[in-house]
C-alpha cells in the first residue's frame, strides 16, 4: 500500500465532531462523545474497494444515543474532495466482526477531476440487538464504506483528529465576574485578571493544574519521543559562528553538538589551536545561567560579559581580563547588578564603559524576572575597572519621558561618546553626542571622573554636556563610521528603504547638513553599514528577502563589487571593524546549516574565500532532497507578500501534505531565510512542508511596509498570513485539516489572532510567548514599549482598533463548519519579563470557557497551555530545553492532524 491523499480534503467524516452546521436539513444531531481514533482509507486494487475506517472506543449507552439520532435523522455526511467534486455518503457501524443493513445504499454519482465516473456505493449497518448492554462495543468501529468503479488503485491514508478532550477535562477556573472597567464608553469585562498576580497560590494553582492537562495529552502524542530522538540525532552536529577579532586575537563561538550553550574560544591566529575562554555549561547544572553578551575594551585586554538566569531579562554584567599572549582569562571581582537592555560601551583607555540599569524592582517570590512592574526610567551608569557597583557614576536619564530607552556607544577613534534615545520600537531616535576628551579625569586611576555628573549625588549635579545633533524622533540614526568630527550614518531620513548620509558635527547650524553618501534604492532595503580598513564600506541588501552584499567606496558610495553568494538566503553574522580591512560572514539558507566566508577588502579583485562549512553529521537528511520555492502571494487588499515554501523535491500536491506555516508581521523585523533543525524535522518526520510568510509590520521591504501592519493597519498583518495560508490549500500543498500555524511573542498574537478571525482555516495553532491580551500590554514590564507598534490602550482611537483585534477579547464559539477551534497549544515560561505569562493564562482561560464551558459545547479539539518553569521568552534557552518543546509542540501538531510518522527509524 501506497501513501495516496488524492481525493479527500476536510472536513472528513468525524463522529465525534459532527455537528448541524455541516450536516445539512440536520436540526437535532449533537456531537460525538470524545473518543482518541484513527481513519484508515485502504483500496483493494483487486475488487475496487474503497473502505474507510475509524477506530473509536465507545460505551453502549453512548453509542445507543449516537444510533438512535442516526435512525431518526437518516443523517448524510457531506465530503468536499480536494478536485471539486463532492458526494453525499450514509453512515453505518460494524461491531464485533456482524453488520447488519441500517437504511438501503444511496448511490451517487462523482465526475472525477480528468472526467472519470467514480460511483460511491455508500452502505449503512448497524445492529440494534447489539447497541443494549453489550460490552464489545467499547470496541466498536465506526466507518464508512464506499466502493468504487476505479481499478488500478493501490493506497492507504491516514487522517483525521487524533486529540480529542471533553469540556468536563478542562480544570475549573474561577471567574471573576465584579471586574468591570469602562475604557472610553465600552464597558470591559476582565473576569481573570487575577491570573496577573504570578506569586498567588491560585495562579500557581492554575499553572500546576494546566500543565497536568497538557502533560497527559502529550502522553497521546505517540511520536513525541521519535521527535525528540530524530531531533537530537539531528541537532548533534558543531554549530560554529563567525570569527571576529578583538586586539591581536581571534574568538568565535562554538557548540560542539548537544552543549547547553555554546562556548567562547580564542586563538592567537586563525590556525592556532583555538581555546576555551569563557564556557557557559560551567555555570548552572541545569543550563538555566546563559552568556547573554559581550563587549571588549579596544585593547582587547578586557572583556565585560552579561549573564541571564532562567529566560529572565534582567542581567548581571562581569568582567574578565584576557593575556592577549596566551588568551587565559582572569575573572575579575566587578559584578553589577540590576541591568536590563544595556549598553557595554568601553572608553578607548580600558578604564571603564557605561552601561544601563534601572531601580532594583520589587522581590517577587518566584526570583527575579517574574514580577510584572512596568520597567521605567532606564539609566545610564558608568563603571570603573576594579570598583564596586557602589562607586558608580548615574550620569543619565529621563525623568520626562520614563518610558524612554537609552543606548550608549564609543566611536572608532575613541573619541565621542553617541547616545540613541528612543521611544518605544519605533526605528526613530534622537542622536545626541559628547567628546570624552572634554570630561575630567581622575589623578588616581586616569578613569573618567564623572562625579560633577553623578545624579545620585544631593546636590551640584551638572548635566553632562552633550550635543543634540537630532533632537526629534523623524528618523532612526545608526553610525557606521567617523573620520574626526565627520560622521556616516545609515538612516531612514527621507528613505524608508535606507541610506548612507554624512554630516560634519563641528558644524554648529540651527539645523544638521547632511551629504548623501549612498542613496536609497528603488526596491531593496539597505539594511545595514559597516566601515572597515581603506575606506571600504560593506553594505547589507534585502532584495525580496533574500540577502546581498555590496562593497561600496567609503568616501562618495560608488559600488566597487557586488559579492556573490550561494544562492536564496541571508547573511546572519557579519564582523568586520574599522581597524582592520579582513571581515569574516556568515550564509545560510533554509536547507543549508551555514557556510563561513572570509574576505581582505585590500585585495580588491579577490573573491570571498570558504573559510568553514557546517554539515550534519545525521546521515538522515541530505540538503540536496529539498527545495526552496519564493512565490508572491496576493492579500485582501491586493499587496504581494512573499513567502517562502520548503519541501521535498518532487513532493505531491494533492492537498495532503501536512505543513507548517511561520510567521510574525511586527516590529520592523524580517523574516530572513535561515536553517532550522525542528523545522527540518517536522518535514523529515512527518513528509512536511514548511512555509514562512514575510508580512507587512516586519522590516522585509523598510519602514513603509512596517508601518502598513502596525498601529491602525496591524489587520493588514493578520490578512497578509490568512492570504499565505489559502495560497498553501489553493496551490495544492495542503488543506485545512492538514495545515498548522506557529508564531511567537507578537508572532504568538499573529496566530491567536488569525485564528479568531478564521478557525475554519488551520487543523492546528501553536502560539509562543504571545501578546495575547491587547487593553493591558503596556502595564507590564517593558510592554510600554509595544505602543509604537500596537497603538496605546489609553487612546480612544486605537483602543477601538486594539479591541477588534486582541485575543483575549475575540474568542467565539464559530457558527459554521464544525463549530470548533483547531487544536491549540499556547506556550510561554515563568521567567518570561518580556511577555509576561498572564498573557498566554488568560487567553487560555478564556479559550476553555468560551469554546468549551459545557457539557454541550461543541468544542473537542484540545485547547492547551504549555508553562514551562525557569524559562522566558526564548534568548539563552538551553539545547535541552529546546528539544523538549519542540518535541511536544510538533508532535501534538502531528497527533492533531493526523499526521503519521513517515521518517526512518533511526
């Protein structure tokens, strides 16, 4: 028998979801008890058989009613095939090896897509005797049988809803009918706010008592351990990044396979025998303490490195001195505290650098990164090599716009010091300046003496005295180089798609000259600029979301060389500085794990040298089996958005495939083509496809298309993935019942959302880390800063968009189809301060009572919550842990639509 899905597309024949909105002239049928089942379709290429099967377990009194509604109704099923066509088809029940006639065969004619007649000769059985009292009928089998005309046929398929959980599964979770709030004249109701306090014993109670549910329907996922195996045996193999140099010596990061965490070496040349320097794994036994960041003096003699613990945002900043001989590194005793969205700016002398942090929160009892208070009022800190956090400096901040970030940086010369301050995500800041070599020093230790500056201090405090050079948020300024006062930028001023412009900061006019050095281009996104030895400026493009590199004349921006690359992918590492003219890159592609590139930008005529290639050592994929496809997809409003498909060369589009399709739209961040391992798996495993859809709200095409699905046009984000998904089922790769969604953080709002507005759409949603309740982001930790991207609550305006749009706030029970959600897993962790937990709570909550908050209620498809204890929101996870949510996220996805395992046993 031959894997054959020619024919059906959902909704396939389903006892236990059969409702009368599918079942036409049906007015009193109700659903099926839950029952875990499979469907076999099978045809005999010797009589022409077709019969399909679905295993069920039943008691008698359940199947007494289901029988009794069915004599009474004499109920037909309809079936949509995937060519066109359709065919009404009668039930019958075979139990215990006997059948019996229910109603006589109705027969139907079928005009098969090339024309062929196909006849279902559709029978109905059942036997009364045996529906009173009879045991075996916990064993009983329901299915339909059809039979065909068509010889020559040799297939079996499999499919269906595997997952089923009845309303009374669903723990009990109290509603707080008495919150009531009126914002802008619409009255809210918020009966779980109580899930936003994470340290009560009744959300902990809550927790314990979901993930208990969620546990035991991973125990019915019955590949979830050969995910996790094949994912293992996949994910082992050295993932290495780019090479970069600091001081006289080279470093790179490196996992050997199933490390934790990936460790930093260094060696003396780029054929030395590289080192240990800094080695994460060492630090927790449960791989929960990560190596976040890192930041070298200009000496390289000096290195501040910030640590996180359990996913949590907040971070401790320490330091290490290295022998630039031997590359040993010495720990040093500066431990600070408190730092969260920092900056790690050495001064040129390797005396100190600045860095941010805020006021120590408030203790909550689960440790530090599980409270939920706003984080305001970042500060700007300067640090001196050797002293305690105490004998700091608090030169910065502003009280008058705490909602404000601040980010600090040290021109290649040494010489100025550049502040961003932002609002929000909004790619805009205002760029203002200091020249360090104004500020006094200390006597004592030659360090910065920044005490005239210290805001901590009672009184005499002066400002520092900066330079605003742009001093409105119109536009986002990043520096690429200086030459004395002259700086180059890359900024979206007048160019939503980029460019590369000069000014001369010793120039005191009312209002900045700025030349332009690199124009924007017509159709690309010039997404970056790096200045390195001899005047080279390498420049970064998206053309259509597919990465290109430019080496261009520093001075005036003349194209000198376009480097070629290995095909549709994107560039992820690039290092290369100023004081040297060797830069090092990294590809990567959807199939390929990454290949690394040296170039000499003083040896103009010669091309990008191999430097390294990743390869799997897993015998159980070969890159060259897949493909990678762009196609332009229309969305409602008649915008193309691209999206990437990769599958199996060769793979079969007949609408049976199960896929997974990826998105975001948010947040001027794109989507670039890069390798995946659990991706690879789920299409391994389950003869998948995977798709990505670059949305409006992303930064794909520039500012323009981030701001067409942001604020008020965020729907447009919310169509653009809607459009991708029909595309996927028109274009033959998949159907409904076969297709699941994944997103997270705003990706987690994109797919919850998406499946509000079209639960008839997806067999399956996994929602990561989400924005889930769109009236209160903004008063937990850093969600103040969402507002750019989302619109604020507090505004009457956006408040009506937000409320159309949020998912907590949108969850109805569907008036057509099956009157079902897809199966849905939403997950997030303990020590998420980024999106806090109370999100994914909420709408879980919600989900549970709206869809299935009675005995009657329709809804059988699992609606779950995975918590998981010492993570966050995803930076530092350790490999453990990744494996482990993958292998449950895929494998109840697979379980959920019937998807079974194809992959060899390793």
């Amino acid at each position: 028998m031959k894997a054959w899905a020619l024919l059906f597309e959902p909704p396939p024949f389903n006892p236990a979801k059969l409702t009368t909105a599918w079942l036409p002239g049906v007015t009193r049928w109700g659903p099926m008890p839950p029952a875990s089942r499979r469907y076999t379709l099978t045809h005999n290429d010797l009589t022409g058989e077709l019969q399909l099967s679905v295993g069920a377990g039943y008691n008698t009194a359940q199947i007494s009613s289901w029988y009794n509604r069915l004599i009474r109704d004499e109920v037909l099923a309809e079936w949509r095939f995937s060519s066109g066509g359709r065919a009404s088809l009668h039930v019958h029940c075979h139990v215990s090896g006997e059948e019996r006639w229910l109603a006589p065969p109705s027969l139907r004619d079928f005009i098969f897509r090339r024309e062929m007649p196909l006849v279902l000769d559709t029978l109905c059985y059942a036997d009364r005797t045996l529906l009173a009292g009879n045991a075996l009928l916990a064993d009983a089998i329901v299915f339909v049988h059809l039979s065909s005309h068509i010889k020559g046929l040799d297939a079996t398929l499999e499919w269906g809803w595997e997952l089923s959980i009845s309303p009374s599964d669903y723990p009990q979770v109290r509603r707080d009918e008495s919150v009531v709030e009126m914002l802008h004249g619409t009255r809210i109701a918020d009966p779980y706010r109580w899930l936003e306090d994470p340290d009560s014993d009744e959300t902990r109670a809550f927790v314990d008592a979901q993930n208990s549910l969620t546990e035991r329907v991973f125990k019915e996922c019955d590949t979830r351990e050969r995910f996790e195996k094949l994912m293992t045996e996949l994910y082992d193999y050295p993932h290495y990044g780019a090479p970069f140099r600091r001081g006289s010596r080279y470093y790179f990061f490196l996992n050997t396979g199933l490390q934790q965490h990936s460790v930093l070496y260094t060696q003396a040349s780029l054929d030395a025998e590289p080192q240990v320097l800094l080695d994460p794994n060492t630090l927790s036994s449960d791989g929960t303490v990560a190596l976040t960041g890192q930041a070298f003096s200009h000496s390289g003699e000096l290195m501040a490195y910030s640590l996180g613990s359990g996913g949590s945002d907040w971070r401790t900043i320490k330091l290490m001195r290295i022998d630039q001989a031997s590359g040993k590194g010495e720990d040093l005793s500066d431990t600070l505290e408190h730092v969260k969205f920092s900056s790690m700016a050495w001064t040129h002398d390797d005396k100190g650098f600045f860095y941010n942090r805020y006021e120590q929160p408030a203790e909550a009892k689960g440790g530090l990164g599980t409270e939920t208070g706003a984080n305001k009022d970042q500060q700007l800190w300067y640090h001196v090599v050797g002293t305690p956090q105490a004998k700091d400096k608090f030169v910065y901040a502003l009280p008058e716009a705490p909602d404000w970030m601040i980010g600090a940086q040290v021109s290649d010369d040494g010489s100025y010091l550049l502040m961003s301050l932002s609002a929000g995500c909004e790619p805009a800041n205002r760029l203002y300046f200091l020249e360090l070599e104004s500020l006094p020093r200390s006597a004592a230790t030659g360090a910065l003496d920044l005490a005239l500056y210290d805001r901590a201090a009672t009184a005499g405090v002066r400002p520092l005295p900066l330079v605003k050079l742009v001093d409105t948020l119109e536009a986002q300024y990043s520096y690429v180089a200086n030459e004395g006062s002259v700086f180059t930028f890359h900024t979206n001023l007048h160019a939503p798609r980029y460019r590369v412009i000069r000014t001369d900061v010793s120039r005191r006019e009312k209002a900045t000259v700025w030349e332009e050095i690199v124009p924007e281009h017509p159709t690309d996104l010039l997404q970056w600029g790096v200045a390195l030895k001899g005047g080279v400026l390498v420049a970064g493009y998206l053309h259509d979301v597919a990465a290109v590199l430019q080496l261009r004349r520093l001075s005036d921006g003349a194209l000198e060389r376009e480097l070629k690359l290995p095909g549709l992918g994107s560039v992820r590492e690039f290092s290369g500085r100023s004081e040297h003219s060797e830069a090092f890159f990294t590809y990567t592609d959807y199939v390929t794990p990454g290949s690394f590139y040296r170039f000499d930008a003083a040896q103009p005529d010669e091309p990008p040298q191999l430097f390294r290639e990743t390869e799997l050592r897993s015998a159980a994929y070969r890159a060259s089996d897949f493909e990678t496809r762009q196609v332009f997809v229309t969305s409602r409003d008649g915008t193309r958005v691209p999206m990437f498909i990769v599958a199996r060369k060769g793979i079969k589009l007949d609408g049976s495939n199960p896929t997974l399709l990826y998105g975001y739209g948010g947040f001027n961040i794109s989507l670039e083509p890069g390798f995946s391992v659990s991706r690879l798996c789920w299409m391994l495993a389950y003869g998948g496809v995977y798709a990505v859809a670059n949305l409006r709200g992303g930064g794909e095409y520039g500012t323009a298309w981030r701001e067409a699905g942001s604020c008020a046009h965020k729907q447009n984000a919310f169509d653009d993935f809607v459009a991708c998904a029909e595309h996927l089922q028109a274009a033959g790769y998949t159907c409904p019942g076969k297709l699941v969604i994944q997103g997270g953080s705003n990706g987690g709002l994109l797919v919850a959302a998406c499946t509000n507005q079209r639960p008839d759409l997806f067999g399956a949603v996994l929602a990561q880390v989400g924005v889930m309740d769109l009236l209160r982001f903004h008063k937990f930790t850093i969600g103040h800063a969402w507002v750019t991207d989302y619109g604020s609550p507090d505004d009457a305006a956006a408040f009506k968009t937000l409320l159309a749009i949020s998912p907590v706030h949108n969850v109805r029970v569907p008036r057509g189809g099956t009157r079902q959600y897809p199966a849905m897993l939403l997950t997030t962790g303990d020590h998420d301060d980024r999106v806090v937990p109370l999100h994914s709570h909420k709408l879980t909550a919600t989900l549970q009572h709206v869809l299935a908050g009675g005995p009657d209620a329709p809804q059988r498809n699992p609606l779950l919550t995975r918590v998981e204890v010492r993570a966050g929101h995803g930076a530092g996870k350790p490999t453990a842990k990744i494996i482990a949510e993958c292998a449950d996220m895929y494998a109840f996805a697979a379980k959920a639509l019937g998807a079974p395992w194809k992959a060899p046993e390793l």
